[in-house]
C-alpha cells in the first residue's frame, strides 16, 4: 500500500505531498465541484481539467490555477499516481514475495478544497489559505482506526438538567421508547435541539464557552448568540447527561484518518455513545444527527461496530425534526430543517454549509473521551472509559 507521509500548503495554491515510495507518474485533475460518484473508470472521474505532474521521486508539487481556487464553491483535486511493476517488484522480492501484479498500479487521492472566497461568501469567515480537506483515496494516510484515550471532558458546574428536560418525546420507535437509556438520550437532545441555533464558523472561544453552566450555556445557542457544531452539541449532550446518576454517557471522536497534517483537515465528527445496560453495550446515539443505528437484526451498533460494517443500515430517529440557522452571504441567515428518520447514510449530500461525505467516511479512526464533573471523584466504572 502506498503512504502519504507529509502534506504541506507551501503558500495560498501551492501543496508539496511526499509518499514512502518512488512515485512513476503523476496528473492532476481540477474538478468544477465536488464528485458524488467516484468510480476510477467513470467518464465523472475523469473529467475536469488535468494537468500532468512533474514527480521528484517520492514528492510532487501541485500548483492550482488562480481561476480555480477563486471559485465561490468548494471542488475536488484529484490526485492520480502511476507506480510501475518494476518498482513493484522489487520492493515485493525484497520482502521475499513474488510479484503476481499487472505492468503498473494506478492509485487515486481526493483533496477537497474550500476556497477562501467561499469560505468568505457562505460564513462570512476569513480563511486566508482556505481548507483542503482529505477526501476518498486507495493510499494509506494515518494510523490505527482506535486512538488512545486522551483526558476527560471537565465541566465545572452541575447540570440542573431534569428540571428544564422537554418530558414528551412523540413519534419515536419502541426501539427507542421502550430503553431508558435511550428514551434519556432522545429527550436530552429534543431539549437541545429547542431553539435556534446556527451552525456557522466562530471565532469565539469556544474553551471558555464549554465551562460555563449548562443552562447558560443553552440559553446561548438556542438565541444563536454562540454558533455551534457537532462538537458542541456534544459537549453539550454530555454535559446534561452527567445531571443523571444512573446515565452514563460518553464522547466519540471519528475521523477518516489520524494523526492529522497540519495544512490536511481530516473530516472529522464528533458524536457519543450510551452505555445500555439490558445489553451490556456502548451504543452510538449521535446528538448531531439525532439518529442511531441498527443492522438487519435488528442490533444497536456502537461505534467500532459502524465502522466495520458492510451490511444494510437502517436509521433510528433519535429526535423528530432538527431546525438549524445558518448564517450565509451578507450575514443573511436562513433556516435548514433536517429529518433524522429521512437520513441516507451511504451517499454523499450537499447542504448549504458545503459536501457532506457518506458517514462512514468519518468512521475510520476512533477516539472515546470520558466526560465528568471537576469537583470529587468519578469511580472507574462509571467514568465512561471502559
């Protein structure tokens, strides 16, 4: 398997990638947007303008076109590397292999770029360089698909959650309904979910808005007073769940490959799981989305059971309905209504903030944070670590 071993932005359209292996050839394809089909042999994957690569043995550069990183809309560079059999070869009979392989190996690497002009035009959000998002690839980029665990999430403040929690949860599976882990989870995020909130990029300081009290901190979002993405949703949905003694709840960090680049975002989700007692399991209950999910047996998954899966998925809507504000061009806000039950997990979509990646995209590295109250101490066995 060939490694991207580094990724680095040189300057605002100028990327310098170096691999664990003599590179053959190179070309590059400029797509005008996003592909949502992605097949190698399509005439969708090959269209676009392609510009062939100067290789430096294992480095390339790619200089994207001022007229293409200008665009107002996000796009895809496809990377396309040639390495020969001979090459091949040798490195299998160094290994002590033969060499069964056809006379060259085509592989494939998606940068998803989001421009800084649309950056500027679809959040108002100044990005001098813009994003590159790492995208679909038949090369290895990262490490194992489960990370150590780093420190727990601290709240300073107890939640006083069980006297503002929304009490009626309608239209709902028995799935659902008939767990109380589960019936917890779902109005905890119906609770969340109560009001306006906006989805936009921030520059305020999200450290010092996550430690606030809980009742300040929704009072915030649901006025939009502070943007928030999946991650504070939640930091959020833990935040309440540590104001029930018998909830245990814990946070899920998923990418599609780690550690990170520095000028290479992963997409990246943060989500949780609900430890279900009657099962004994850590079940995935994703506060972002509002769904969970369950195989053709009807199974709760967790997230390590998501992301090894390759069977048929059906959703199980945690909430009925999501209503998000998104703030776009000329600080113009407008509002997006989501229903988890209408969710399609195995495609790409496009929304107003951008491409969104079939979900298990996200779910090839995994990392599960423990939350908690900063004041006494939190027993092993309820800590979320396990």
């Amino acid at each position: 398997m060939l490694n991207l071993l580094s990724f680095k932005q040189a300057s605002e359209r100028k990327f310098v990638l170096k691999f664990d292996r003599i590179i053959n050839n190179g070309s590059v394809i400029f797509k005008k947007t996003v592909p949502g089909n992605f097949e190698i042999n399509t005439s969708e994957f090959s269209s676009g303008e392609r510009v062939d690569l100067k290789v430096d043995n294992a480095q390339l550069v790619i200089d994207v076109p001022a007229s293409v990183d200008m665009r107002l809309n996000e796009y895809s560079i496809i990377l396309i590397l040639g390495l020969s059999r001979n090459v091949l070869a040798r490195i299998m009979s160094n290994i002590g292999l033969s060499c069964q392989c056809a006379d060259s190996e085509t592989h494939y690497l998606e940068i998803v770029r989001q421009p800084a002009a649309w950056l500027k035009s679809t959040f108002d959000f100044d990005r001098p360089k813009g994003y590159s998002i790492l995208g679909r690839r038949t090369i290895n980029v990262g490490a194992t698909i489960r990370g150590n665990n780093p420190p727990a999430i601290e709240f300073k403040t107890a939640p006083n959650i069980t006297a503002i929690i929304n009490q009626e949860v309608n239209s709902l599976p028995s799935q659902i309904t008939g767990i109380p882990e589960l019936l917890i989870a779902s109005k905890i995020i119906t609770t969340l979910w109560n009001g306006e909130m906006q989805d936009s990029p921030t520059d305020k300081s999200y450290s010092d808005f996550i430690q606030q009290p809980f009742e300040k901190k929704l009072q915030q979002i649901h006025k939009g007073e502070f943007p928030v993405s999946c991650q504070g949703i939640r930091d959020m949905f833990l935040h309440a769940a540590l104001g029930f003694p018998d909830f245990q709840a814990r946070a899920v960090n998923a990418c599609n490959y780690a550690p990170q680049f520095e000028d290479l975002v992963a997409y990246a989700h943060a989500t949780a799981e609900v430890y279900v007692s009657s099962i004994d399991k850590w079940v995935l209950t994703d506060p972002w989305t509002g769904f969970m999910l369950i195989n053709q047996k009807g199974e709760y998954l967790s997230a390590e059971d998501f992301s090894c899966n390759d069977g048929q998925l059906f959703v199980l809507p945690l909430i009925e309905q999501i209503v998000q504000s998104h703030m776009g061009p000329s600080k113009v806000v407008s509002k997006i209504t989501r229903r988890p039950s209408e969710t399609v997990i195995n495609e790409y979509t496009y929304t107003q903030g951008g491409h969104v990646p079939n979900l298990n995209t996200y779910f090839r590295y995994l990392e599960y944070i423990r939350a908690r109250l900063n004041i006494g101490d939190v027993s092993p066995e309820n800590d979320g670590s396990s």
